[in-house]
C-alpha cells in the first residue's frame, strides 16, 4: 500500500512539475522539443510496423497461394491416375 502511495505521489508530482515547466518560455521549449522527439519516436515504430505487417501478409499470401497450388496439383494427379486405372481396365479399389 505504501508502494502504491508514493506511485501516485510521483505521478501527481510530474504532473505539476510539467504544468510549472510549461508556463516559463524556456521550459515550454524544451517540452516542444521532447514531443517532437516522441512523435518522430512513435512514427517510426509506426512505419517499421506497417512494413512488418505488410511482409508478413505476403508471407501468408504466398503459403496459401502454394497451398492452393499444392491441393490443385494433388486433385489434378488423382485425377489423371483416377483416368488411366479406369483405361487399364482396373478398379477403383485397387
């Protein structure tokens, strides 16, 4: 509970540490700056992970563009061997 305490402590103290440094000319310059920094922050883990999700759906593409392939080879031989087992005069069951 203590632990807790002095959290929320630290929290509200940042807080007002920030408000105080935002009135003075100089303070708000360096908050400017810091914003500035984790917005350029934030948009390259943004861009780094459209481009990671992007290769990973052509990762996923290309499987299920194999996979179907894959299946549309196996039906296509079946078939073909489905075909000559019935011209060589032989059954299904075999």
């Amino acid at each position: 509970m203590k632990n807790l305490l002095w959290f929320l402590f630290g929290i509200a103290g940042g807080f007002v540490i920030a408000h105080l440094m935002n009135k003075d000319p100089r303070g708000h310059e360096i908050l400017a700056e810091v914003d500035a920094r984790i917005t350029e922050f934030t948009d390259r883990i943004g861009d780094a992970y459209r481009e990671q999700e992007a290769r990973f759906a052509g990762i996923v593409d290309d499987g299920a563009a194999a996979a179907s392939a894959a299946s549309a080879a196996a039906a296509t031989a079946a078939t073909a061997g489905t075909a000559q087992t019935a011209a060589d005069g032989g059954s299904l069951a075999d």
